[in-house]
C-alpha cells in the first residue's frame, strides 16, 4: 500500500498493507486517520514498520491522546471497540486516559488474575474452573509475584521448560495457553501496553489415548460393575460403555433430560459448548429403567450428597477395573474409545463416529448435522448389539472363563 492516503477507512488487511514510515521522514511515525470514528489512529514507525492504534481528542479544551495497543496484538474490531468505549466516556465527562492512568495501578500476574481476570473468567468462560486450577498449581507458584510488565518473552519459556517432565505437553500448552489468555485480556483492559508472549509457541503434543477395550475386557467389565458396591456407579459406567458420552455429560445428566417416548438423552452442555440429542439404544434404556429416581435429586445418577451428583467416579472405575482384571493405561475416557472402535469394527463410517460421540470438526460435524434420526438410531443399536454379544460367551470358552467374586476377585 505505498503512498497510502493519510484518511481512509481502517480494514484489517489495510492497516496490514501499511508500509513502514520511510527513514528519512522527519517524523518518527506516519499518522492515519480513520474515517468511521474520529480520532482514531494508526501509527506506523520506522524500519520494520511496527503499527499501533491510538485516540486522539479534546480533553477541557486541551488535545490529549491515549494509546489503544499494538497491531497486531490488538487487531482491528478490538481497536475499534476500545476506541468507540473512549468516546462514550468522553460523552459522559470522562477523561478515559485519566482512567486509565488511574486503574494502571502496577500490579502483580497474582492481583491482577485475582482481582480482575478471574471475577471476569467465571461470567465469561465455561472452563473457569480449569482455569483456577491451572492459575494455583502452576502460574502462580512460577509467576505469581511478578510484577505485569516484568514478564517477558524468556519467563514464558522458562515456564515451559520447568514444566517438562512434571506435565504432558498437551497439559503443558493449556497452561501457556491460559497465561497468554490473561496478558491478552490485559492488553485489552488497559493494564499492559502490549503483549510479552505473543511469539510464545506452543509444544508438540502427543499424548493421545489410544487404548480401547476389546470384546472381552467389555465383558469383564460389565460383569463387575453389575456386583459393585455402588450400584449407581456401575451402572453409570456400563452406560458410558452403551453411549460413548464424555465422563461429564452422563454424570451431570439429568431425568429432566431423559424423552422416554423418543429414546434419547438431550445432553445441555458439551465440550464444544453446544447442546445435542443423544439417541438411545434398547440396552441403555434398559438400564436407566433400572435406575430410578431419587426424591429431591434431579440427576440420572445420585451422589451420596443430597441434590448432587454422583462424584469422584474414578475411585469405583478402578475397583471395576481390578476386579475385572484390566490392565492400563485405563482411564474413564477409554470407554469412550471403545466405542468409537465398536462402531467401526461393525461396519460404521467415520460420520457415525462423529455423530455418535459428538465431535466437532468442521466438514464431518456439518455431514452430521444433516444425519437422519434412523441412521443415528441403527448407530446406537450397534454399539448395544456388539456390547451384548460380548456379554455372551461362548459355549467352548464358557468353563474357562474366569467368574466375579462379590470380594473384588475373579
């Protein structure tokens, strides 16, 4: 974009066009107007160019100017967002540079996660939780009595390689994903100039699971969670072994949820944030029929707590998983796996998968937006067809198969 116009009409891929101010220009940065809000600015410097965005106005009769950010740390819409904010405040008879000035208070990443992000993640973000987690075990240990602008670029990489060893790096890259998460939300509220970790790069990852349970251990498994000490817990897992629900959508499921008329288990919050209709097949029914409800406690699987959940579902997961003899690395989550591998092994598509389990990835995630009912429904038959098959031994094995204990053995 050379010999840009000094006022036009700010787009993205415009300010990024903007060439860098030329080194024998007097002034040590080239202005742009733009022309949708008055005031806003575009500063471009010498060299590699670097651009930022500033509001320039009348204060009491006196031309002030408050800085916006860096592009592209802040891109476009959230420049002009901040920018359309100061001139509300600027109608109301405030001095949003003074404002600023007086909220820039140096902070710690301890203060300002506690006293400002997190009150702002917990009515903004469904994993907030998550977040505070990863906040008290990790940042906070590590940075937490830093002050904002003393983390740089080599405290972010320093974090990364004292985490090495002691997390998975898919682990590792949600803690650094959460600590640039706060310094990009501090650069957009004013506490910080721009951002120190934006060139932060993430690790490869490569700790998926790919264990899956065979027909055998499917047996086995069902087989101990029908003689488990919590009833409510075995059949919740031989439900997640029916569905392939994620451990959270079945244990927070509610009777509420439940269309007995339609088969299906309407599922209000999942990974991906959006709602979907699980169809049921004939054994899962089965069971919740088996399950009844519990006065005062909405959900399809009571904790001991009144009103609450079944919880720690780990502790009788592995007491299964011992005393139906299964070796790790097993997790809750391989049950959903094991589904995944049911479906294909009898003859089910990749979108089967998708639709079953619930993914969301772009082209198959649109493929089963458009599934018919009844091919979701045949989906779910299978995985009952192949459970129940496994449930059956065969006659030549049947005196060799090893038999459950109510004391935990086989």
């Amino acid at each position: 974009m050379a010999n840009a116009p000094s006022r036009f009409r700010f787009t993205q891929k415009a300010v990024e066009a903007l060439p860098p101010n030329p080194p024998h220009a007097k002034s040590t940065e080239a202005e742009y107007s733009d022309t949708q809000i008055p005031g806003f600015k575009c500063l471009v410097g010498k060299g590699e160019g670097s651009k930022k965005f500033l509001l320039r106005y009348l204060w009491q009769g006196r031309k002030r100017a408050i800085s916006i950010g860096r592009f592209p740390d802040v891109d476009l819409n959230t420049a002009r967002e901040i920018a359309t904010d100061y001139k509300r405040l600027l109608s109301q008879g405030i001095d949003p540079k003074q404002q600023k000035e007086d909220k820039r208070q140096e902070l710690t990443l301890a203060e300002l996660f506690e006293q400002h992000y997190f009150p702002y993640a917990q009515h903004h973000k469904r994993s907030w939780r998550d977040d505070a987690q990863r906040f008290r075990d990790h940042l906070k240990p590590a940075l937490g009595s830093r002050l904002l602008s003393e983390i740089k670029l080599e405290q972010g990489q320093a974090l990364q390689t004292n985490l090495l060893g002691k997390v998975k790096p898919a682990t590792n890259n949600r803690i650094t994903t959460l600590l640039k998460a706060i310094l990009t939300w501090s650069v957009r509220m004013g506490y910080l100039e721009q951002h120190p970790l934006r060139h932060l790069k993430t690790l490869t990852e490569n700790n998926q699971r790919t264990r899956y349970l065979d027909k055998g251990e499917i047996r086995r498994l069902f087989m101990a969670a029908d003689i488990d000490e919590n009833g409510y817990a075995g059949q919740y897992v031989k439900l997640l072994l029916l569905t392939g629900l994620r451990k959270d959508e079945l244990r927070l499921a509610k009777w509420e949820h439940l269309d007995q008329s339609q088969l299906t288990l309407f599922i209000p919050h999942t990974k991906n944030g959006k709602s979907r209709i699980l169809h049921l097949n004939h054994m899962a029914m089965q069971i919740l029929k088996e399950t009844h409800p519990i006065e005062g406690n909405p959900y399809l699987f009571p904790g001991q707590k009144q009103g609450q959940p079944l919880n720690n579902v780990t502790r009788p997961f592995n007491r299964m998983l011992k005393r139906a003899r299964i070796e790790g690395p097993v997790c809750i989550h391989t049950c959903r796996h094991s589904v995944a591998a049911l479906i294909v092994s009898s003859g089910g598509t990749l979108y089967d998968v998708q639709a079953q389990l619930g993914h969301a990835s772009s082209q198959t995630s649109q493929r089963y937006a458009h599934l018919h009912a009844s091919r979701l429904r045949h989906t779910s038959t299978q995985v009952a067809n192949c459970v129940e098959q496994a449930l059956i031994p065969s006659n030549t094995a049947h005196s060799a198969l090893p038999q459950l204990s109510q004391n935990g053995g086989i």
